[in-house]
C-alpha cells in the first residue's frame, strides 16, 4: 500500500522557519486542528485507496478475459437468478418472470459435459423498469420448493460476445457505440489515437505503482471471493469470508453408522464429492431425523392395521345434543350470553389466537405465502390484515365492556420452512397491521423426509433431502420445539382459537365461540356449518364408536351421506362440515408429550423430483414415485372423551368462504371470496336501515367493511338512513 505525508498533502512545512514542531509555540492553540487536518487526510487516502481498489479490480476482470475493458458496466435489463431447484426448467422461469413484461431471454445455466443445472439463470427483459419490478418482487420468491435469490446480472459477457461478432463490427460503420453498441462506448484512453500516449501513462503508473496493484488484485480477488462465498450462504454467520464448519470424521462416522442401521445409507452416496458448505448442510439436515423413527412412521402408514373402527361395522352418529349447539337454533339470550362471556375472557388475558398458514399461494397463481394474497377487495387488504384487524377489534370490543386498556390477544402465526421468511417480512412491512409486534409470534412446523415407493429417504439433490411440511397435524409437536407454549404460560392463557389462514370470513379469537366453549368446560371444540347437499365433498365431524371424529367424504356410502335427521326430516342426518376452526382448553395442550406420539401419518402419492444415486442426475418424474407423510389436526379428536369435546354450528355465510382455487374456476376462489365479504357487508348495512344502491353488474352490489369498523355487524347504526352506493368500503365512522 503507497504511505502518504500527512504536511506534504497539506502544503506544509513544519520545519521552513528552523523550528522542530515542538519549538512552536502556538502548538497547543493548533493541536486541535492538526487533528482535525489530520483525519480529513485519512479520509482522503481511504478514498484513494478504494478507487484504486475499484480500478484493480476491473483490471483484473479484464485481465482474465471476463470484461472486454475495465470501463464496461452489466446491462440494467437482465437479472440474475440462483439457488434454483436442478429440475427448474428455462420455460418455468419464463412463465414466472413473464408477468413483469416481455422477456427477451431466459436461461438456465448448465454444466457443458453433462448438462446438469448448476442452479442459477440470467433472466433478460425488455425494457428495464418491468426487470426493477421483477427484482424487488421475486427476492426469496419459493419456486419448485427452493427459495430463490435474486439480483442484477454484473455479467458482460452477452455485451461482450456482441461486441466481438462479425455482424456488430459491420454496425460500427453506421451506428454509434463501440462495436455498433451504445452500451460499449470506448473511453478516450482506448482509442488508437492516443495509444502511445496512453501507453507511456501507463508505463509510469507501473513504475509508480508496481506493487501496489499486485496486493490491490490479490486483495479485490480474495473480497470478491468473500462476497461470493456470504451470498451462497456458505460462511459462518458473523464469520465473513470463513467457511462453513465441515463436521469432524468421528460426528460424519457417527451419523453414517445410524442410518447405515436404519437401512438409509444411500442418503450419504455423494457426501464426499460434495463442498464444505454442502457437507455441512446435508449433515445438519440428516442430524435433524431420526431415521428409526422415520422407518418407523412410514411403515405404520403405507400397512395401517384393519381397525373396527375404520371397518364397515363402525357405528356412525351425529354428536349428542349435549355436545352441539348451533346459532342458527339458538336463543338470542344464549348467544348474547356467550359473547359477554367470551369477551370477559379476552379482557382478563387469557384467550389466544393460533394461525395455521404454512400453505402457498401457488393453486392461486402466487409463490408468495397465501396469507399475503389479496383477494381483490376495494381495499387491497390481504387475508393476513383482514384477520389482523379483526383481533384488534376484539380487543377494543373487550376495552370497552371491561373498561380496561392495552388488552391483548396473542396471535401464534405458524408457517412452513418455506413460507416463514416471506411471512416475517410481510408482517414487518406492514407494521404488524396495527397490533403490538410483541404480542405477535411467528414460528414454523416440522418437516419429514419424502420416501420412495421402497421406503428410501429421497434426496432431492446430491446435497439436500427431499422434504415436506408434516401437515397441520404438525402445530402440537411445534407448540412444544417452538416454546409457544411456555409463552402462553408465562401469559396465563387458558383458552385457544386456531383456525386455517385461506378462510376470508373466519371470526378470529371469536367471543361467541370461546364463551361456549369455555362454559361447558371442554378440552376441543370446533366450528362446523351446514353441509350444502349429500354429495358435496367435505369431512364431517361426528362420534364413531362412542368418540368424536372426522369422517371423509370418501369413507361413507351413499346411503349414509344422504339420510335424513329422524328429528328434523327437511335436514341430513349428518351435515356438520369441518370447517377446520377450532377452540383447545390450555390445560389439553399442557398435555401433548402423553399423545402427541399416537397421531398416525397420513400418505401423499406426489411426483416427488429426486437424484438417481447411480448417475448423479436430477429426474423430474412424470407420475408418482413415492410419499410425503403428513398429519392432520383433527386426528386428536378421538383421544379425548365426548364429555370434553364441542361443536358449534355456523352460518356457512358469515363465517366460511375458503379460498382454494386460482381465479376464474367459480367455486371458492378470489371472486368468490371477495362477493362473499362485499355481500356480508351488504347485509351488515341493510340490518342496521342503511340503503345499498349500484349502477354495476350484481356482483360489484356489495358494501366492504372494515374490520376495524365491525367485527360482527355491530356499532353500524351510523349508517341508518344512509344511502351507499356500492361497489364501497367503510373504513371508518363518518
């Protein structure tokens, strides 16, 4: 590094008038300055130091042969895209992408001699704001299951090749640019009139510099490589520039001896071809399982016993009268009863609120988690701010009967490993949607190995293992990995809403339900409507041999699906739908380590895209070749004894429109969803006199309104008399 004098580079001489500095007798009065001379010269040489840094490494870059000239800059319209799956497609890029605006070019990047992915691609728009919009929107987007890194392309080398073809040099005759390219204009210094006097330039900033430039490379090659090595996440963290930590041979033995036992000693056929990073990776994962126990669930599932009560002979009955209410039935009186009393327990502190939204959007067109969908309401909220303010608003409800302040209801929002980074930083950009980020926490569930069709752990890639969501069966082992439930401990809760996030119309920490459920003093209660007619394919909550359970559309005959109620002939015999909402006592889940071990897997059949352990190649296969295991939440249920179970009966209409399917398909999806809140609405306002005029088509009559005004039609009085012109959104009392 070039050493520089401090008095040179201000024009001084300390010794001009024959005094040493310490003979100066104002060196007191200036010592403050001389500090300050003294740091704005540090600064200056850091300055220097860093364009000179810059310059090498350009230089270097050229050298190499990766830039035509150190001047050249990477286009502004192409991106660059890696830690891609290995069976991501170019077609599958160029859908996604597509939607920013025209694509030009889309590849992914592949190993010449075998023409395996290397799991990164170059993306190039049309015009550069459609490739600005894809940049900001698809960083950490999941796409085949790997979340996705995206930035803007640095590489020159499609300007290079175009400069240097034949074709461009016949341009250069006519156009402007360097090689018939604007983006490729030559510095003065390059061109061949001043050659030589470039040349003895730089002859003199050889012999100035010599050295310097040779540390400045060696210094620009080891960042860049630095740089490289954070993005590909395969530095310790706080570590930069370090390595990932390979595990030691005796933790690798120890590890391969376990599942070498297990009969999974495939998992390890590329371990040793593999880089520090990946080794790590794959031995962290691996840790993660217990391969015995994995044996063990997966044979359980693919040979599940013949049980009684699975066979034909299982007795099937509605629940006793004892357990069900419905308010569809029931007195104003009781309802209103519930409600005070639900309410009472949110003002006390004790009900929570559990959000199961480990799913994508991906039926829905999104790669995004589907709680940040927005269905297209007049008011562009996504599900997960519909639901935000609806607990706001039930503690203000709650505020307002007890007359207390800072009521909260803690919400437990459960994502997928996949869908837990996108879920933080939606919650983040939107301020946690009006709530205390302190009473809002976001954790993940488990996930298992895919199996073979012969009962082998799939890799997914020779570095990583195929692997899935346990289900939402999963969210009582994560109560206990993720401490949530040591912080409803520490809360004093006693009374727990969960419901799924893809239902628009769900009554979040509902005061109705939680008042109900908690007068009858049970373990789990839950939320069923109407089913619709006997063929509509839905589970139904019932008692099989004496203990509450789901049953499958599947698993019950046509004469079963379509008797009629002995009591009440116009209706099924069995209509109570699942609706997947449920309530748990707090005292139930202190009880998890004595069950949770009892829950069966269920199988999936999936095309699961795996590694051929004999060529190291990536198949997508075209049908299925083995299982995700997974669990279901309601599989509890018949643990518990009638006497502690619940059910509720909703109305289809103000509390379940769930959204499955992409837009246009007609049955609950967006629009469906959407017209089922704007029709609420509707109804909210005409209750109340309000008078709901339209000039559009039918499905654009309703009324939105917000949360944040009425949780359940009340407080609207406001609007008596006045006349709303639909399509219209009341955010507000006015």
């Amino acid at each position: 590094m070039l050493e520089y004098d401090a008095a040179e580079m201000s024009g001084e001489n300390p010794a001009e008038d024959g005094r040493t500095p310490t003979e100066n007798p104002d060196v007191d009065r200036d010592a403050g300055q001389a500090e300050g001379d003294e740091a704005a010269q540090e600064e200056l040489a850091e300055k220097l130091r860093r364009e000179r840094e810059a310059r090498a490494q350009a230089l270097t870059l050229e050298i190499v042969g990766d830039l035509p000239y150190a001047e050249v800059k990477p286009p502004e319209n192409v991106l660059f895209v890696c830690k891609l799956n290995p069976v991501t497609e170019d077609e599958d890029l160029d859908l996604i992408f597509s939607r920013f605006g025209r694509i030009i070019s889309c590849e992914v990047i592949r190993d010449k001699r075998t023409g395996d992915s290397l799991q990164y691609a170059f993306v190039e728009f049309e015009d550069q704001k459609a490739c600005e919009q894809a940049y900001f929107k698809m960083q950490g987007v999941l796409i085949d299951d790997h979340r996705i890194h995206v930035d803007f392309s640095q590489s020159v080398s499609r300007l290079s090749d175009t400069w240097r073809t034949a074709t461009n040099s016949k341009r250069a005759k006519q156009a402007g640019g360097f090689g018939g390219v604007a983006n490729l204009e030559k510095k003065r210094q390059y061109r061949a009139v001043d050659a030589e006097a470039n040349a003895r330039k730089q002859s003199h900033e050889v012999a100035a510099q010599g050295k310097g430039i040779i540390t400045e490379i060696q210094y620009s090659m080891a960042s860049a490589f630095n740089t490289l090595l954070d993005k590909l996440h395969l530095t310790s963290k706080g570590d930069e520039g370090i390595p990932a930590k390979e595990p030691t041979e005796a933790e690798l033995n120890e590890l391969k001896d376990k599942y070498t036992k297990a009969g999974q000693e495939q998992v390890f056929t590329f371990y040793d071809e593999l880089s520090i990073g990946e080794k790590a990776g794959l031995f962290n994962r691996l840790k993660s399982f217990d391969p015995n126990y994995i044996n063990e669930v997966t044979q359980k599932a693919l040979h599940l016993p013949q049980s009684s009560d699975k066979s034909e002979e299982a007795t099937l009955e509605p629940l006793p009268d004892n357990a069900s209410a419905s308010v569809l039935d029931s007195k104003d009186d009781d309802i209103q009863s519930w409600y005070t009393a639900g309410l009472e327990l949110v003002s006390k502190g004790q009900v929570a609120v559990i959000l199961m939204a480990g799913g994508q959007g991906t039926r829905l067109g999104s790669s995004d988690p589907k709680g940040c969908f927005n269905i297209g309401l007049p008011s562009q909220k996504s599900l997960f701010q519909i639901q935000a303010e609806r607990i706001w608003k039930v503690q203000q409800l709650a505020e307002k009967e007890s007359g207390k302040k800072d009521i909260a209801v803690p919400w437990y929002v459960m994502t997928s490993g996949p869908t837990r980074r996108p879920t933080e930083k939606f919650f983040e950009d939107h301020n946690y949607f009006g709530l205390n980020r302190d009473n809002v926490t976001i954790f993940e569930q488990g996930v298992l190995p895919c199996i073979s069709n012969d009962g082998k752990i799939l890799l997914e890639s020779k570095a990583t293992v195929a692997v899935a969501p346990d289900g939402n069966g999963g969210i009582y082992q994560a109560l206990l990995t993720s401490n949530v439930r040591t912080d409803m401990r520490k809360r004093g809760i006693q009374h727990i809403h969960a419901y799924c996030v893809d239902n628009c119309l769900v009554k979040v920490a509902d005061p109705v339900f939680i008042g109900f459920a908690a007068g009858k003093d049970v373990d789990i209660a839950t939320k069923v409507v109407r089913k619709r007619n006997a063929k509509e394919p839905v589970g139904l909550i019932l008692q099989r041999n004496g203990k509450p359970d789901v049953v499958e559309y599947s698993e019950i005959d046509n004469a079963t699906a379509e008797a009629k109620d002995s009591n009440k002939p116009d209706l099924l015999k069995f209509r109570a739908a699942n609706i997947v909402n449920h309530y748990y006592s707090f005292r139930f889940l202190e009880t998890i380590e004595e069950w949770v071990h009892k829950l069966p897997h269920h199988v999936a059949r999936k095309k699961i895209p795996y590694v051929d352990l004999e060529k190291g190649e990536t198949i997508k296969p075209d049908k299925a070749n083995g299982i995700k295991l997974e669990q279901f939440v309601f599989d509890v249920f018949p643990l518990i004894s009638l006497e502690k179970f619940g059910c509720m009966e909703v109305r289809r209409e103000d509390e379940f429109s769930p959204l499955k399917n992409a837009k246009g398909t007609g049955e609950d999806d967006p629009d469906t969803s959407k017209q089922d809140i704007l029709s609420q609405g509707r109804r909210w306002v005409q209750n109340v006199g309000g008078i709901v005029v339209s000039e559009v088509a039918p499905e654009e009559t309703g009324v939105e309104v917000s949360p944040l005004v009425s949780y359940g039609g009340e407080g609207l009085e406001f609007l008596q008399t006045r006349t709303i012109k639909a399509p219209a959104v009341i955010e507000k009392e006015d």
